[in-house]
C-alpha cells in the first residue's frame, strides 16, 4: 500500500515519502541543468538567433519547475506499480532485468502525460517563439486546443524509453565492470559518477531522435504549413 514502509526496518521510507524524494530530486537536477537544456534546444530548433544574455539561460525555466516534480512523481508512481505487478508475474526472477526495462518503459510513458506539455511549453519559449510561458500556454491552446500541448508526443516517448533502457543496461553493464576491475562493489559517489557516465552515453545516442522531438515541438507556423505544402 501506499503507506507501507519498505525494507522493514524504522527507518525505512514510506512509499509516498520515496515518491516526494525521487520527484523532488528530479525536478532539482533537472533546473539545476536547466541553462544547458537552453542551448540545447536553441541549437537544435531551427531560426534561433545565437545570441546569449545571461537571461536566455532562464527561458522556459517556469514550467521545468512547475511541471518536472509531477512529471517525476507519475514516473516513479507507475515505475513501482508497474515492478509490483511484473515481480508477481515472474516470482523466481528469472526475467529480472527485462521486468526492470519494462518498468521502467512503462514510467516514462506514463510521465509523458505531463513531460510533454512541459516540453512543448518549455523549448517553445526557449526558442523564441513565445517570450513566456503564459503567453506559450494561451496560443498554443488557442492554435490546436488541448492537443497541441502534446505536439511531439510519439518523438518525446520515442526519446525517453529508449533512454531509460540504455541507461539501466550501461549502468549495469559499468558496476560489472568496475567489480572486475577493483574487486569490490562501487561506493555511492562511484555509482553516481558511473550512472551519470552511462546517461550521457545514453543521451548521445538518442539523440537524433531529441533532434527530431525538438524540431517538432519548435516548428512554427509559417513552417507547418509549407511542410503541409509539400
């Protein structure tokens, strides 16, 4: 249940207490990094000029800190049910790590429905198209109703599963190594610095697809209808 400890022991986190941590971890890391995620955008979408003021590197930074804890908290809600049910389906854990890809397969996808109207919210100011948030929300909903907050859907699911999987699989695949090497386990910042190692390697290559989500999500106007010409 919700409110049931995990591990047994009196300090053991609640599920809702681990779900706070995990979603307020993630929204952290995620503004924390937010100036490079400007660039990234500005790089990627197409028409942005390559002038940087100190203040472009907190466009879009509204709804990163609005949105990356739901988002974050959806994730691992699904992630540990989804685990839940899939332990129940495989009780001699013979197709652990495939439960574990599934899982967390199914996490992203349910987190999708805030991560991509924080996205198409977020790089469409990034980029220039729209100088806030408020003013992104208002013409975006009045340019394609409610569904154009999710302009890119199929691109940002393409992206995050993918990316949760690789990372799951270097991640592993690095602590193994680092067993073989040293001859024990990692320390917590070893794990760390080896997490973040394999997200990275993760990230570049995925990132055609980021390019292509971006480029999606960022599309203007005037770019959609000469697309539609064509």
């Amino acid at each position: 249940g919700a409110g049931v400890g995990v591990g047994g022991g009196g300090g053991a986190l609640k599920f809702t207490e681990r779900m706070a941590a995990g979603a307020i971890a993630r929204g952290v890391a995620q503004t924390v990094l937010h100036p490079v995620d400007v660039i990234r955008t500005r790089v990627q979408a197409k028409g942005v000029t390559s002038q940087l003021r100190v203040q472009t590197f907190l466009k879009g930074v509204v709804p990163q800190i609005t949105l990356a804890v739901p988002a974050g908290a959806i994730q691992f809600v699904a992630f540990e049910l989804a685990k839940e049910r899939l332990a129940e389906l495989d009780r001699d854990g013979k197709y652990a790590t495939a439960r574990q890809l599934l899982a967390g397969a199914i996490g992203a996808t349910a987190a999708a429905v805030v991560r991509v109207p924080q996205e198409v919210i977020k790089q469409r100011v990034q980029a220039d198209i729209f100088p806030n948030a408020l003013v992104a929300v208002r013409e975006t909903f009045a340019a394609g109703g409610l569904a154009g907050f999710y302009k890119g859907a199929a691109a940002t699911v393409s992206r995050d599963v993918p990316w949760n999987a690789l990372s799951f699989v270097f991640h592993g695949e690095a602590k193994a190594r680092f067993r073989a090497v040293t001859g024990r386990a990692p320390t917590d910042r070893e794990n760390l610095a080896l997490a973040s190692v394999s997200g990275m390697i993760a990230a570049v290559i995925m990132t055609p697809v980021d390019v292509v989500k971006t480029r999606i999500m960022t599309q203007r106007v005037g770019d959609a209808a000469a697309v539609q010409l064509r």
